[in-house]
C-alpha cells in the first residue's frame, strides 16, 4: 500500500466513524426522548425502567461497536502513519487516540452501570452523566478526527502532486 493508499484509507475510515458516532448519539437521544416522556408521568412503572433498560443496552452495544471500529481503525493509523507523519505529528495523533480511547472508556463505564432502580432521582442523575459523558466521547472524536482530516487532506494534496510530477 503506497502513501496516498493510505491517506485515503485513513480519510474514508474517519467518513465511517462518524456515521457511528451517529449512532451513539441517537441512543443517547432516545433515551433523552424516553426520559423526558416518563418525567412527565406521575409514577414510574416496571414498563418505563423496561424501555430505559433496552435503551440502555442499545447505546452499550453501540459505544462496543465504535470501541470496534476506532481499535481497527487507530491500528492502521498508528501502523501506516508514522513514516508519512514523522515522530512529531505521530506522537501528537498517539496522544489524541489516548484522548479519545480514555473518552470512550468513561462513557462505556458509565453506561455500564445500568439503569438504576425506581426512584426518579436516580434516573436523573444516570441519564445526565450518561449524556454528558457520550457528549463528551462524541465532541472529542469530532474535534480529533477533524484536526486529522485537515492534516489528511493536505497530505493527500501533495502526494497527489507528487504522482502527477513522476507521471509526466
């Protein structure tokens, strides 16, 4: 694989994670949404903690499937990048990747806790930090993926220019 090859690859792939960071942020907004409907019932019933629960499960599986994809995807940047980033700018990526790694942990740990039982301010309290820290993963990959890409794109540029003054 030459240098634009995986310029490319690594630009396609943010395209991608993105689109699951989509998706970590409708769960989120599902439960927002289920949430603010069960406030405004007087009483909470073993359905409406049913419907938490499943959306619960359904953000865990998602922040699992982007703990997936930016493993694989943070492999081949960390593998393929470092000879065309040079150590400076690579060790500026590794510490962004920590960021974003340390993020997602923290968001997977609170998810994890589960959906605590009937008493409403319990429910409160998991929902917000459950949304402040998916807030917090999704802004931090936007902002890292969108300083990478900018870097990206200008590499791309020349290493195209670089091909087009071989060819001619």
């Amino acid at each position: 694989m030459d240098e634009l090859d995986v310029i490319r690859r690594a630009i396609e792939e943010h395209h991608r994670i993105r689109a699951d960071i989509r998706l970590a942020g409708e769960a989120v907004n599902d439960m927002e949404a289920l949430f603010n409907l069960q406030q405004a019932h007087a009483t909470w019933g073993q359905g409406s903690v049913r419907q938490l629960t499943e959306a619960t499960g359904r953000l865990q599986a998602t922040i699992e499937g982007l703990r997936k994809g930016l493993g694989a995807h943070f492999g081949f940047e960390e593998r393929y990048l470092p000879d065309i980033f040079g150590k400076n700018l690579m060790m500026a990526l590794i510490l962004e990747h920590d960021e974003v790694r340390g993020k997602l942990l923290e968001c997977a740990s609170a998810v994890s806790t589960g959906v605590p039982g009937l008493q409403q301010e319990s429910l409160l309290a998991f929902r917000n930090v459950v949304q402040q820290k998916t807030s917090d993963l999704s802004s931090t990959m936007e902002s890292h993926a969108s300083r990478e890409e900018i870097i990206l794109r200008m590499l791309e540029k020349s290493l195209e220019r670089q091909r087009q003054a071989k060819s001619s």
